[in-house]
C-alpha cells in the first residue's frame, strides 16, 4: 500500500501547545515525571558559534504535544530534574546534537535515553535512518521537511515550522512502542540501552583537549617535536572557540593547525606564509600562537606524545582486510550493520597497537554484549595471523 502523503495543512492539524514560562515548565515537568517515557527532540541554529543555539524544545506525552520556547525560560532546574529521572525514558532520534543542546541549557543530558536510530541499526537497518523514512516505514507517512533549514530563532515561528517541529516527537511517540516490541522479540533490547547509556555517558564528558590533535588528518607524518606543538596549538584553539563561542574554523582550521607544527614559524612573518592565515588573526593572535611554539618546542621531550603510526602497509594491510573481512562476516550472521559493531576508526587502532606489541586487553568499546560475538573472534584471527 501506498504511504499516506501528508500536506503542510496535515501536519499543521497536530495539536501542539506552548510553554513560555518558567512556571508552567515546573508545572508540566512535574505532571511528566509521572510518565512511563515522552518523546524529545530540539531545533537549534549552529552557524557561527561554537555552542548550538537552542531554539525550540519539543516534547509529546501520551495526550499532548509541547513547544518550550527557551528563549523565554528562565530556570532550567525543573527540566533538568526531568532530563535526569530514571522513571521516566527519554525516546530520541539521532540525538547527538540534542545532547549538546540539553547540556549547554540545563548542564545534564537526558538518562536513561533511547535513541530510535539506533535501536534500528540493532533491527538490522543502517546506522543513518532519517527521521522522515522512520515514519514512512512505521507510520506508512510521508513527511514534508520543508522547515529543516528555516530560521528557528525568529518569533514568532510559523504555523508550518510548529506543525514540523511537533510532527518531529508526534510520530516519534507513537512509533516506539513498536521499536521496543520488536527490540524486545529479537533479544536486542538490553544491548540497545546498554549502548544509548553509552552514548548519554560519553555526552557528560569534559573536552579531550588534549587529545585533540589525534583527529588532525596527517598528523602521522609529523616528528615528536612537532607533534608537541600540534597537541598544545590544538589546544588552545578549543579552549578559545569555547571561550569566545566561534567555530573552530573562525579561529583556525585543522589543516592550518598542521601547518603551524609542520612549518613552525619563529616570527610574525615567517607566520604570514602560513596558508589561510588572515592578517587580522596574526596581529590579534600571532605573538601568541609563537609563544606556544616556542614553547612547545623546548618543554621536556618526556612530555612529547609518542610518534603516530603510519598508515598502515604490508603485510599489515592484509591483516586489516582480513578483520573488516571478519567484521563483515559477523555482521551478517547477526543480521547487524558492521558499523555498530565496531567502527573503521577502532578496527585500525586495535591492529595498530597489535603491530607494536602493545594490545593487551580488549578495548573499552567492545566490552559487553560485543565482546563474545566480535571482539574475541577479532582477536582469535590477530593472534592466528600474527603466528602465521
């Protein structure tokens, strides 16, 4: 059967009501604290800021949906306490971001959560579903998303951006039981909540600062000296963004980071050769940034990361097809996308530290349910490669 099309006119018939004031926010959170789980989700503009700018928080319970304006409210610590009641489930979709948006208001992010996006991946989806196909799917509805890149911080907000903002828990609530059913059926459901309290965990964890510089892209091709001046000139520029709330590529982007460390200028106009740096951030910034060369360069070389190992080549090359190939090979049998089960990224650095002797435990993120179906089959066929 044809999924149902819904028009602008459709959607705008979900009823939905405001919260513009602090009192009535403690009010329905109380009344929410009550419930067996609601339906959460954000709109936020992210343009030229380091912090995502929340602009709307939508909420669906059993018999309604809820607009918080948060550019009225005033005191969070009610919504917090909801975000934080281990009574209540908190249902999302694709919800990184969300976290980052309920963090920057109440400085708590929503546990116990489910991600819906997720919880797909462990029905044998991918790793990406969109909102709009998960209704479509599960609903038989297809959505407009014609707001997706409007102006959420205007006011008022149109009628169209209220009925996409409450379609966007609307749906999202009536399809979870559904989700939960299945998940429950198949025996998934405790390794989806085990990894969606993964997920608000790692939302609660300060910066890595200091490991920063690891994502720079060639960082590998660099010295120990320079990496020193990569892993401090990283990070300065994520203390800045953060205190000036900027992009990080308002400051200075990742590739200029590199250039920085690779180079390593030693006065202003040495600095001014460096690709893509403004004259502005030079004499804002460019004694500064010397200073923490300089510096970086004659701190003790005990204090200088280890080297970064190249990418990887024969005859390990063939190892790390081998395990992918491995990975494949799981993910089929457990009718599960190789994604969830392990990442590229952590394949590569479990052979990395294979090849240099130093994996001598299973990683953090394949404990629990992975363990006994990829880690230590991942870790059978290292150890039989490695006597080969």
């Amino acid at each position: 059967m044809p999924a149902q099309s819904l028009t602008p006119a459709d959607e705008q018939a979900i009823a939905y009501r405001f919260i513009a004031d602090d009192q009535l926010l403690a009010t329905c959170c109380q009344q929410w604290l009550n419930c067996d789980f609601i339906a959460l989700d954000t709109e936020f503009i992210r343009v030229d800021t380091y912090y995502p700018k929340a602009a709307l928080i939508q909420i669906q319970d059993a018999e309604h949906c809820w607009l918080i304006d948060p550019l009225k409210i005033t005191d969070w610590q009610p919504f917090a306490a909801l975000l934080t009641s281990e009574q209540v489930l908190k249902v999302l979709h694709a919800c990184s971001e969300d976290l980052e948006v309920f963090r920057s208001l109440t400085g708590v992010v929503p546990a116990p959560l489910m991600d819906s996006q997720v919880a797909l991946a462990f029905m044998g989806e991918t790793l990406s579903v969109g909102y709009q196909r998960m209704v479509a799917t599960w609903l038989n509805i297809d959505l407009h998303k014609e707001e997706t890149r409007s102006d959420w911080l205007q006011r008022p907000l149109t009628d169209s951006q209220c009925a996409y903002a409450a379609a966007d828990v609307h749906y999202l609530y009536q399809i979870w039981p559904l989700i939960k059913k299945q998940l429950e059926d198949c025996n998934r459901y405790t390794w989806c909540k085990l990894d969606c309290e993964q997920i608000s965990q790692q939302a609660l964890l300060p910066p890595d600062d200091e490991f920063y510089f690891l994502r720079i892209k060639q960082a590998w091709k660099l010295s120990q000296e320079k990496l020193a001046v990569l892993q401090d000139i990283t990070c300065w520029r994520e203390q800045q963004v953060r205190l000036r709330d900027i992009p990080r590529s308002r400051l200075l982007s990742d590739n200029q980071l590199w250039l920085l460390a690779y180079k390593l200028p030693t006065n202003l106009f040495e600095l001014s050769k460096i690709e893509g740096l403004r004259p502005s951030l030079i004499k804002r910034e460019g004694n500064e940034i010397l200073d923490i060369i300089e510096h970086s360069r004659t701190r003790s070389q005990a204090t200088w990361p280890d080297s970064i190992p190249s990418p990887i080549g024969q005859p390990y090359r063939d190892w790390s097809k081998a395990l992918k190939k491995k990975v494949r090979e799981i993910a089929d049998n457990q009718d599960l996308p190789p994604e969830l089960l392990v990442r590229k990224r952590q394949v590569e650095q479990v052979l990395n530290k294979a090849i240099r002797g130093e994996l001598n435990q299973i990683p953090a993120e394949w404990t629990g349910w992975r363990e006994s179906i990829v880690a230590q089959p991942l870790f059978a066929l290292l150890n039989k490669l490695a006597s080969r």
